[in-house]
C-alpha cells in the first residue's frame, strides 16, 4: 500500500521531557511581544539563563508576529523553543491549525523528531485545530529515492492543554486529539495518492489501494472492470479510458451505519494521469497531471475517515478512474457517447474528459435515493482562472445546499467560494447529434461543466459539485500543506457529513 509516514499523536498537559523542540506562538499584546500559554517553568528557565523571558528574546532574534514566521531559540536545559507568528489580534481556528502545521514543519528542519506543540489551545475547538495542523505540518512525500532522506521524519507530536485553563474536561480534549488524527491521517493519506506517479498509481492499482484502505473501517466495497463497465453501459468512463493499456475501474464504497437517518453520496474524479487524449496537453501542461484523481483520493479517505469516526450517517462513494492517454483505440473529438442510463453526449474535446467519467458515475448513484449527491473533482482551468490556486469553486442550484457546504467548508478550514450556474449556461450545451455537447464555448468554463454534471442527477435530488482543479496541488509549503498533493476535500466532505448526522 501507498502508505504516508504518520507520527504518534497525543495529547499531555504540560512539556514532555524527551522534547527536541517545543512550537510555541509568538503574537504582541500593545507594543509588547508575547508568547501565550508557555508554561511557567520554560519561562523561569529561559530568564534565568539568558537574562529576558523568552517572549524577548524572540522578539530580539527577528521572531515577527506574521502568520507562517518561524525563529528558533537556543537550547535552554535541553529545551529549544521555536516561535511561530500567530497574526495579528485574536487567531482564528484556521490561523492555529497554520501556525501549528508551519512549527512542525519547521521544527522538522532542525532536525526534531520528537516535538510538542504549545500554542494556548485548551478547548475542543482549538485543541482539534491545532493536533490537525500539526500531523499535516509533519508530512513530506518521501518519494522512490535510493538515499536516505536529508531530515528523519518527525516520530512524536504532543498537543500541549490543560482543559482546567478552559472550564473544562480533559477527556473532551482527548477526544478531540483522536478525531484530529483520523482526519489529518484520511488527508495525508488522500496526499499519498495524489503524489504516486502515475506508472505506479492507474486505475487497476488506484482501486487495489482504495479497497485496502477500506478495510481499515467498517466499509464495503466494490469494483466494476473493463468489461463490467462495458457490459452495464457506463460509455463516458470506458471511452475515456479506452486509449490506455491501464483500462478503467469504477470503485464503489459504502458505509451503513444501523441508525443513520440520512444518505451522502459522494462522487470523485480519478484521473490517474491525463495527457489530455487525442487533443494533446502540452508537456508542461501534462507534467501535474498525475495529480487529476485528487477527487476520487479525497471522497475515498473522507469516507473511511467518516466510518473510523463512527459517524451516523450513511455514505457512499464512487470514484471513476481512468487514464486519459492518446492512442489508436483513444476516443475523439465530434464521438456520440451513450452514458450509463442512457443519455447521449457529443464529445466537444478529449481533454475534457473528467465530467465524462463523473457523468457515468453520478448517473450510477440516482439508483441510491441519496439525501445530498456531492461531486469532486479537478475539473477545469476556468475555476483555477476564477479563484485562483487556493480556493476551490462550489456549485449548486440550491441556495440551501450551497449554505451547507459553505458552513462544513469554513468548519473544516478550508477555502471554498460559491460560483454560479446560469439559466442560460445549458444553451452552450446543445447539440445536432446527440442529447448535449460536452463543453461550450471560451467563457464561463466551470459553470457549463457544471451545468453538464446537473444533467445526470435525478433533478429532485439536492446537488453539489466542488471544482478543486487550483487548490489540488502546490509547488510550495505554505500553512498545512507541503509541496505536491495537498488533500484538499477531505475535511470539508468530513464536516458535511458530520453536519448531516441525525
């Protein structure tokens, strides 16, 4: 299995003595720096070696209260501190989960394997927060290099919190820690994937990996070949794929817990490379491309996450791979496609091909009567155009649905932004030849994918679709992810369905 390196997480109340490094925050109070929460002892030790309180001494090596600074303090009795800026004012549940993720980072740097994290966090909240920020901060994709790695990896991270310092319960904090490593682990895992380069991660190795994983929840499964999909008529994933000698796979996992009141479905992209087909990418174009099944790697560790987590609700994933590759069995530009179910598209470009497979497979999923269908995936440039590389789209023709992703997305801490789906999107879609185009025109890219997607859901059904092509994948560390895959997904997916529990 494709595995990511994952340190042991736990929570204690004060300094554990094997530290390497301890992440405290660094913030001002007036013109005053101020490190919140550090324990007195560190405190004590550090004024009475080096003369000033460690805030001080921060401040005098160049520690900065900006978000993402970092500045290591000399050893003080075996304890090195490194400050992280926590912003300006007040920091926000995501400002802690950066600022913890940027200190592990870091602290990795210099060489820490074992580090404890102490940013003023003592309620649930702010507890979750900053334990995920810091197993995402320690993650590096360790590649298929013969040499050992520059830096070990980071093996121990404690959380730092006394739940009497909030009025509250040790044990709630805890509880918080152990859900923070399942959800971190389900996103470094969804990370793993993304990063395999794609001669080792296609689609019959991409749903091996996905019914592995499974098995580490109460979680069933099912896989449709080549000639499954065929047979049953699933004509948009088995054109796609047909130009590869890796032939495509629909993956199916579901999780029923006995007393769950409401049913999510969620869809992923899983383009395991996309050269763009016969109409060819340019090299530079194509050289990420191994990063097109982010959707499939996210709804598939949301789900397992979602069942480790025992939440009551009801869940099922699909996750159409393939491998969008030139060739003379490939699919062409101006083909009649006949979907699963029955409608037939006319295909307007062979590198739009992630809505063919997603078409295939949320028609698939009407059959599952779901309370919320959401859909994931790297879809189009135009939303990376619209957005940026940061902020993933959120589509639906629901005000409601689009309200209840918004809310998981800012529960989660990440960046969705809500974008349109005009009336008159549909028009780009017609064609002479078949029951629609593919794609339209030059303008408005993302909502006439979307439009396209709205067209295989059951129209009473409620909707979404999350177009995450910009923020999928990074060439720099900045807050919780490091360069390569970075996950993104699989917390919002977690906090909707947790927000849809009975």
């Amino acid at each position: 299995m494709l595995t990511p390196a994952l340190p042991t997480l736990s929570l204690a109340k004060s300094v554990r003595e094997d530290a390497d490094i301890v992440v405290v925050g660094f913030t001002r109070d007036g013109e005053s720096p101020v490190i919140p929460g550090l324990p007195e002892s560190l405190v004590k030790a550090y004024t009475k070696k080096v003369g000033q309180n460690p805030a001080a001494l921060a401040e005098d090596l160049g520690a900065k209260p900006k978000l993402g600074s970092t500045t290591l303090l000399p050893s003080v009795d075996g304890t090195k501190l490194l400050a992280v800026g926590l912003g300006e004012g007040a920091a926000s549940l995501s400002d802690l989960r950066s600022a913890a993720a940027t200190g592990v980072r870091a602290a990795r740097s210099a060489g820490a394997t074992k580090v404890a994290v102490a940013l003023a966090a003592h309620d649930p909240e702010t507890v979750r927060a900053v334990a995920e920020g810091a197993v995402l901060g320690s993650y590096t994709y360790a590649g298929l290099v013969s040499t050992e790695p520059s830096t070990a990896p980071v093996e121990q991270i404690t959380v730092v919190a006394d739940a009497k310092q909030a009025d509250g319960k040790q044990s709630a904090l805890t509880d918080q820690v152990t859900q923070a490593a399942i959800i971190a682990g389900a996103q470094l895992t969804a990370r793993e994937w993304v990063n395999a380069p794609a001669n080792l991660l296609y689609p019959e190795t991409f749903a091996e990996e996905a019914l592995a994983h499974a098995r580490r929840a109460k979680v069933t499964t099912e896989v449709l070949g080549p000639e499954e999909l065929a047979a049953q008529g699933y004509g948009g994933i088995t054109a796609v794929g047909g130009g590869s000698a890796h032939l495509p796979r629909l993956t199916r996992l579901e999780y029923a817990p006995r007393n769950a009141k409401a049913h999510l479905v969620l869809v992923g992209k899983g383009i395991t490379f996309d050269a763009g087909g016969l109409d060819l990418k340019t090299a530079d174009g194509m050289y990420t491309m191994k990063s097109d099944m982010a959707g499939a790697a996210a709804v598939i560790a949301a789900t397992v996450a979602i069942a480790e987590l025992e939440l009551d609700i009801h869940v099922t994933a699909y996750a159409a791979m393939a491998e969008n590759l030139p060739s003379d069995t490939a699919y062409r530009p101006s083909d009649v496609l006949t979907m699963y179910g029955g409608t037939t598209v006319e295909n307007a470009n062979t590198d739009a091909e992630g809505r063919l497979v997603m078409a295939d497979a949320l028609a698939r999923a009407n059959a599952d009567q779901a309370d919320l269908v959401v859909d994931v995936a790297t879809l189009t440039g135009a939303c990376m155009v619209a957005l940026g590389m940061n902020a993933f789209g959120i589509f639906s023709d629901s005000e409601e649905v689009t309200g209840r992703v918004q809310d998981a997305t800012e529960a989660a801490g990440e960046r969705g932004w809500p974008l349109p789906i005009p009336a008159e999107t549909a028009e780009e879609l017609e064609s002479k030849v078949a029951d629609l185009k593919s794609s339209g025109g030059r303008y408005g890219g993302a909502s006439t994918a979307a439009a396209f997607l709205r067209r295989f859901v059951a129209a009473d059904t409620a909707w979404a679709h999350l177009d995450i092509a910009g923020p999928s994948f990074t060439d720099k560390a900045r807050g919780e992810n490091s360069p390569g895959g970075t996950g993104v997904g699989v917390r919002t997916l977690i906090e909707l369905a947790r927000g849809m529990q009975a």
